[in-house]
C-alpha cells in the first residue's frame, strides 16, 4: 500500500553542497522547496504528498478528509494581535480550509523548556481554547514533552488537523489552469510586521496588528457561492512570492503578478523601507531573513 | 459545539507550587498527570479528552476513526535498536492500535536546529520509510521548521496518526472492570536502558536492544479471536508503573500486581542495578530520572 519500496540509501541533498541544515531550509523558499523536492516527496512517496497542497486529501471508509501538520516556533511567543497558541490552531484550520476542507478537530504537541513560567503556559493554553471555540474546532488529543534548560525557546507547538470536504470540488495546485486569475483576501505583510516589530522593538508610530485569523468560513462562503475555486493558499512562511512560484512550479504554468495592484498597508510598507536603517533593499532583505519566524 | 465555554481565566496550577515547568512535567508520571488534569482536560473539555486515552476516537461521516499525536525529544537520535525515525512512526502506530485501529496515515512536524548534519537528517527520515513500511502507514503530509543554532537540540519530531476502527468494541480505560486481568506482551524496560546505555556510554557487556516494534498485527490478531479486551496500552515514557496508576484511576479501581512475576531481562536488571553505582534504589532512582527522555 506503500508505492514502490525504497531503492536509494544514500542522501538525496548533495551533501558536499549543503552539508548542514540552514536556518533558510525551514524558510518556506528556495531552501525549503529543495528538502521537499529532493528529500521528503521521493522518499515518503505518495499520492496525497505529491499533490503538494497545505494538507493531504484522505478517503477513509468513505468519508473525505483533509489531514495537516504544522509546528510553530514563532519568536516572540506573544505579540500584537495574537500569540502562539492562536496561530498554531488557525494555522491548522486554514491549511485545512484550503483543501476546501471544513476543520473539525486538532491535535496538539507540546514541547516545553524545562523553566517556562507555568504562567506563559497557561496563558498560551487558555488562547488555544479561544481560537479553537472561533474557528468551530475541538482539540482531542495531546502530547506534552520538556526538554533540558537550553536544549529548546520557552514553548514550541505542533498541530494536526483532520477536516471533512464535503463537495466534489478538488481544490488544489494541480488543479489551476490557464487563464485562472489570482485574488488575495485582504493586505499582506501584517502578521510578518507585527512579529518583527515586537522582536526587535521597532517601535512603529501606529501598532501593527496580525491579522491571524480562522478562514474556515469565508472559504466555506466562497465555495457556496458555487464560483469555480481551483485552489486557495494561507499566506505564511514564504508570503506570496513563495505560494505563487510553488503554485506556478506545480501547476506548470507562469503568474503574471501587478506588483502595483498588491495592497500593502502603509504602516506595514513603512516597516520594510525604514529609513533608519539603511537603503530600502539592504532594510527589505533584512526583514525576509527575519520574517522566516513568524510562521 | 465545544462544551462550555471557558469560564476561568486564572491558571489552574497553583503558581505557587510550581511557578515554573520541571522536567518532571514531561516525564508521563505524577507531574504530567497533574498538567493533564488540572490545565488541559478543563480547558479543552471535550468527551474524546476526558476519556484520558493514547488517542481520540472520533466520527465522521459514519467513519470512526482513532486520532492521536506525539513529539519525540529522544536523546541520543540513535540507539541499539532503532532511532529517532523508528520510534516517531511505531510510537504514533502503537497508540492509535491501543485505541483498537487499524493505523493507516501519519504526519510529521520536524523541527531542526540549525547545524544539523544533512545526513543525520536523512538517515531519519529514511528510517521512518523504512518503519512506515513495516507498520503499513502512510507518511501523507509534514512540515518543517529550523529554530537558531542553541535553540533546539538536533532534531525534534511530531507525528500525529489517523487510524480506523473496524469493530464494535470500545478499547479504553473507562472500560476497564473488576476481575481484568494485566497481561503483558513481552519483557519491560529494554527500551528505556537501551538509550539510556546508549547516552551514558555504560558499555553493559551485552548490548541492550530497544524492543520499538509496531504492535498493530499482534492487537489485531488479539481482536480476530474474539477476546474480550477492555484496554490497551503501550508502556512509553512512564512505563508499568504509570499505566497501571493512570487506568486505576481512570477506572477507580485498584491494581494487584505481583513484582516477582513482572518479566524483565536479566542485563536489563541488571543495568538498574548497576553495582558501579551506589546502591540499587540510588541506581534505580538515576535511572527513572533519566528515563524520562527515552520516549
């Protein structure tokens, strides 16, 4: 049931070009891509994987499901508009709304550095719970390990999700076509910003908030207006530049982008080009390496 | 659809008790018990968590599926016996076999520390292949994050499983009633002195292998002959002795247990008993401590 059984035992990253792991390898980019290309694709090698979407699309015993994971580490763990705890379970129900999945219920993995205030851990869980009751999920199960004093970043979380799809809509990168026009949901930029900002004390003149939220329903909202969805994407990570290139390397086919026509709030534009710190590209540049974070 | 909603806004566990995580939180005993139970069964409160399971039983659309998730911190990442990889897909396995499923999918979270050496990352991975493989589970979906060199510890792995439940029976320890009877499937403790010889360099004249198998075929074969099970359950992390406590309590009756009848292996005895150190119950002591990232 497994596909074809593993020939190769030899690492598929050429070793002598990249013999360690770099901080870009967890990125959401160019880095990123290659581990899964080279690396986990061939080697898990499956059809759910190999559609390379936010999540796998599952039948069990006739029941469609949407199945994901994803860990956060996110730096600092609370900052305006929303901690860990409310990232980690809308980061997981969005991966699974867009499989055209509605999100039903998640796991949570814990993994503590021995010395967390129980405090911030509670306040940590408590905003799990919050989220979880706005986006209409339940957490069913969980895990909880600590590690040695130094060995880990206060708190690191990982979530699973399982959604149910319940039309015969297959939305999907492999599913875009010529002609297919993309539509982003709202400004992008934010959450990175409000990271950043609180992680290296910025201090912008007006507060930049995340805009981390549930998108279960305004998917679902979009699918019952009976539009003709190809595929949806949540901008973490990589941003659009990286979803776009993914979709377009999946897919096969070019994205003509306006770069003119991308609503960028000025506050969060004004982050990226400060003027105290240098030429906008060399202050841009800067702000991706530590945007890769936020996620 | 999530129970109540939170009420409480104040953290559960006495901050004054314990003001900051131990590594005893992690360590599946009385710690890790008193973080389930006073912080996350409340809060999250749902029936699927409150049955205080290795897993979720669930249904969707007429499907009942078990769900279940676990980080693994193990230390060293290889060890006589298996590694890292091995465990990740037969911890996650053997948990949703001990809610009586068939395991069928797994996702997995890695999480890096910058510096890890490529090939140790794809010895794991194809080592949770190659484990995938003999459980016959499918690795369908992941991700992956690299934290600061300093922050993490290596590698650190999540899997969560989805598995089916093709029977009637509900496994649980809810279930347990008196007159059950405690069978074990094989000798204790050679997983946890196998890595604890392996970190500790102990050098025990023969080598201890680690017993990490998945136990999915033997439940199953258990079921087929119509036997009556009440509960099942993998001794990770706490061992015996916490199972034993946890399903006593659950089920709010007591255990009888013969020590003399409990199979362990003579090395393995003899690694507690290591007479190099001190006294036996100093010894065994050490060794619980250390034990406590075995799983």
């Amino acid at each position: 049931m497994t596909g074809k059984r593993m020939t190769s035992f030899e690492c598929p990253v050429p070793i002598s070009q990249y013999p360690r792991v770099l901080l870009a390898h967890g990125g959401g980019g160019q880095f990123t891509h290659q581990l899964i290309e080279r690396m986990f694709v061939p080697t898990f090698d499956n059809e759910a994987l190999s559609e390379r979407h936010d999540g796998a699309r599952l039948e069990v015993e006739g029941a469609r499901l949407a199945f994901t994971t994803d860990s956060y580490v996110v730096r600092p763990l609370f900052f305006p508009g929303g901690d860990i705890g409310t990232l980690a379970v809308n980061g997981t129900v969005n991966d699974l709304a867009m499989c055209g999945a509605r999100p039903l219920y998640l796991s949570v993995g814990l993994i503590l550095e021995e010395g967390l205030a129980m405090d911030t851990l509670w306040q940590v869980v408590a905003s799990m719970r919050r989220a979880a009751d706005e986006a209409g999920v339940r957490l069913v199960t969980g895990d909880t390990k600590v590690v040695d004093r130094g060995k880990g970043d206060g708190l690191y979380l990982n979530t699973a999700g399982i959604g149910v799809i319940e039309h015969d809509r297959v939305i999907a990168p492999t599913r875009v076509r010529p002609g297919d026009v993309v539509l982003l949901s709202g400004d992008i930029g934010r959450h990175g910003m409000a990271v950043m900002a609180a992680r290296e004390g910025l201090g912008f003149e007006s507060t930049i908030e995340s805009d981390c939220t549930p998108l279960a329903a305004p998917v679902r909202a979009l699918l019952d207006e009976g539009l003709e969805v190809h595929c949806l994407r949540d901008l973490t990570r990589g941003g659009l530049a990286s979803a776009l290139v993914e979709i377009a390397r999946t897919s096969k086919l070019h994205t003509h982008v306006d770069e003119a026509r991308i609503p960028v709030r000025a506050d969060v534009r004004g982050g990226v080009r400060d003027p105290r710190s240098g030429s906008a590209v060399r202050r841009q540049r800067r702000a991706v390496r530590r945007l890769r974070r936020a996620g």
